[in-house]
C-alpha cells in the first residue's frame, strides 16, 4: 500500500533484500518517481534497471551505487527511456562501460550530477562526448589520463563547480587545463595523483577564485621540483601571467580567499614555505589537515595561526618535528573545536597546559602515541576541557 503513483521520492540505499523483482513492482505502482535510489543493493541486475527505466520514465534522480551486477544494458535501456535525468550515481558499478556512458550522453543531456567511481572500464575517448556537467567524480577509475581530463575541461567550461580524480596518470598538465577552463571550480579531490605538483597550486591560485575544497591526499611530489616545468600547463591566453616556482611567498597569486578546507595530508614533500604561500592568502580557512606532511616544523603552524583565525579543524598527525610551540600558536589566535597530534613525539606536558588553558571550545582531541605526555598534567586537562566529546 506504500508504493503507489503518489510517491515520488523512494530511497532503499542499503536494503540488501532488494532483487529485481523489487524493482518490477516499483515499476508497475510508482510511475511518477522522481528520486529513487537502490544504492548498496547488489541483487540488482540489468533486468532490474531495464523495469525501472520502463515503468518510472520520469525520474530525474537515480542511485545506482555498489549495484555491481548492473552491465551497459541497464543504463542503456535507463537513458533511452528517462531522458529528464539530472543525477545519475554510477559509483562501484563495475561492468559499466563507455558504451553505456555514450548513450548517457547522448539521450540525457540534463545530466548535471554524474558519479564514476570505481568504474575501472571507463576510458579516454567516452569524454569526447561528455555535457556539460556541473558535478563529477572519477575517482579510483585507473584507466583515465590527462586526455580525459583536458576534454572535461573543454566540454564542461564554466559549468563545472566538483571534479574528483585519482592516480598516478593525472598530472599538472590535466589539472592545469581544468584551472584555465573552469574558473566556477569549487571543490577539487585529488588523490595519491604522484604526478602532480606545486605547478597546479599556483595555476588553481590564479585561475579558480571561488575555491572552497582543495583535497590534494596523498600527492606524494606536491613539492617545489628542481626546475619549474611551466610548459607542463597548457597555454591561454586569457590566464593570469603565472609566477616562477622559485618567487618568494609574496609572490603567491592572493584568490584562494574563499578557501574553506584543504587536504594536504600524506604529501610527504611539503615544506614550511608551501604552506605559507597557501594559508597567507586564505583567510576563510576553516579545516586543515596536514597529517604525516613529516618535513613540517613549527614555523609552518605559526603560520597558520597568524592568517588563518577562524580555524577550526587541524589534523598534524605524524608530523614528528612540531613542538609545543605549534600548539601555542595554533591555540592563542584560533578557536579550535578538533585538534589532531597523533604520534607527534615532541610534544610534552607544556601542550596540556596549553589546551587546559587556551582551548575551551575543543570537543574532539587526539593525543595518542604522545609519549612525553605524563599522567599528572593529563588531569588538568580534562579539569580544563569541559566540552571534550572524544
């Protein structure tokens, strides 16, 4: 008595009962669905799309993830039969292929939301007919390279607001292009992307001023190379002129002043200097993670807490060379609700003072594997931390 042609919203994510036969009866009770989503049921074959495609032409929304047994038949059957789509979730499905992919295109040129994650069939050319799409995520698809990238890039403009890429086959030269072609990028997701560098920070420092997520996890050779490879980004002629690697931190170009939370964590080259000529020119930073950069010192959290005030995450686990000192700075000028110093072996009972005294508003602290830490000091602050969750 549930599902009738009334309902128009129907979410099953996680429902591992779910089989086909399920989606026959959605199929033949709920007509005018417009969202459904069969996220994490993993019974669900083609056959099970094929009937939905059929019976609810009308949807415009559809979660698909870790549906695994789904196949290009599926999707096919599902563009040719619900052309009004805005968001498909594609996620895990691992059959899919550019042949699906082509007729998605093709057939639903709405689409605004398009997510591929862990699709490891898809490849290159398939982007040579992608929309213009303001959301997509491409993570953990192995196969893609910069030449998917650049058609991105060229195909989705300034529409595109959310991009996630993966692996060691993106470099600056991708990731350059998509600065200079999308300047309404707002949320970036790099990860263990080895093959790029502080060139991109630079091109995405001048080019997309209204960044508010910068995930670069995991990027292992985010540092200053030996000799700056500015050919590595593509030419255009409207961009900013771009500043050498080798200019001082003044040099930075100043319009990540929208940039809310950045990522930089296990990017074990990056140095003091590099986060200075990132945080210096982003007041609004409001999480910081910056877990196993090793080659940090307490100049780098100064830093933070002189130009960053409304911190209120920051995550320096593993960064063995911080001190007291950075806590000091970090918690005299930022009001800090999560503070992580996971395994930072320099730390002593001076930073139980600190944060006794200095950081009221902590709810969530992580001290673990801080061995000069004693006991006593240890009482004062729980004494001190009231709000402490965890």
């Amino acid at each position: 008595k549930l599902l009738d042609d009334s309902l128009l919203d129907l979410n099953l994510a996680g429902c591992a009962s779910v089989t086909d036969a399920t989606c026959r009866i959605i199929a033949q009770r709920c007509g005018s669905l417009v969202s459904l989503s069969l996220a994490g049921c993993g019974h669900i074959t083609s056959a099970g799309v094929r009937a939905i495609a059929r019976g609810c032409e009308d949807l415009h929304t559809l979660d698909l993830e870790q549906a695994a047994n789904v196949d290009d038949s599926g999707v096919q059957e599902l563009a040719r039969r619900c052309p009004r789509l805005t968001s498909v979730n594609l996620s895990k499905c691992v059959r899919v292929t550019n042949d699906a992919l082509a007729v998605l295109s093709q057939r639903c040129p709405n689409i605004k939301n398009l997510s591929l994650n862990g699709c490891s069939q898809i490849t290159d050319p398939v982007f040579d007919l992608i929309g213009s799409l303001q959301r997509l995520d491409l993570s953990d698809c192995p196969q893609l390279t910069d030449n998917a990238v650049v058609q991105i890039a060229s195909r989705t403009g300034n529409n595109l607001e959310s991009i996630k890429l993966t692996g060691g086959k993106i470099t600056d030269t991708g990731v350059g292009r998509l600065a200079l072609d999308c300047a309404n990028l707002t949320e970036l997701y790099l990860s263990d992307c080895d093959q790029v560098t502080v060139t991109t920070l630079r091109c995405l420092a001048s080019s997309c001023p209204g960044l508010r997520t910068l995930i670069l996890r995991n990027c292992r050779n985010v540092s200053p190379p030996p000799s700056a490879p500015e050919s590595a980004l593509p030419p255009a002629e409207s961009a900013e002129p771009r500043v050498s690697l080798t200019d001082g931190v003044e040099a930075w170009p100043a319009p990540l002043a929208n940039l809310e939370m950045l990522d930089l964590a296990q990017c074990a080259q990056i140095t003091d200097n590099i986060v200075a000529m990132i945080v210096r020119h982003a007041p609004k930073l409001r999480v910081l993670d910056l877990t196993s950069c090793s080659l940090l010192t307490d100049a780098a959290l100064r830093d933070v807490g002189r130009t960053c005030p409304g911190l209120q995450s920051l995550a320096v686990g593993n960064c063995v060379r911080l001190t007291d000192e950075s806590v000091q700075a970090i918690t005299t000028q930022c009001d800090l609700e999560t503070l992580n110093l996971h395994n930072c072996k320099l730390v002593t009972d001076r930073t139980v003072d600190t944060l006794s005294r200095e950081g009221p508003s902590l709810t969530r602290l992580d001290l673990s594997w801080c061995e000069r830490l004693t006991d006593h000091r240890m009482r004062h602050l729980w004494a001190g931390l009231r709000d402490l969750r965890e």
